[in-house]
C-alpha cells in the first residue's frame, strides 16, 4: 500500500501474495519474501520497481 499526500490508501500489488513475511526497498526496487505458510506452495521473492511521475 501506498499512502498518497491526500491521506488515500492505493494497493500497489497484490498478485501472487500468499502470507508475505516483510518487505524492502532499495533505490526504486520493492523486494517482498512471499513465506506461503498457511498453503505450502510457492514461497518466493516478489520484485518490482516503484516510483515514477504518479508515486
């Protein structure tokens, strides 16, 4: 999620997500450790870049 200057919530990703353990960023990289606990299938690494004219 994203918190805009407005106050206003907006999802940023949401594909893929089975219980994501944390998140980082670096530079305008976001890394989120998708732990896949509750199914067992699947756990990885999501990668994605942020930022931009409307971040």
């Amino acid at each position: 999620m994203r918190i805009d200057t407005d106050g206003r919530a907006v999802t940023l990703l949401t594909a893929g997500l089975q219980n994501p353990t944390s998140v980082a960023v670096r530079g305008r990289t976001l890394y989120v450790i998708n732990a896949a606990y509750l199914t067992a299938t699947d756990p990885n690494l999501i990668l994605t870049t942020i930022g931009g004219p409307h971040a």
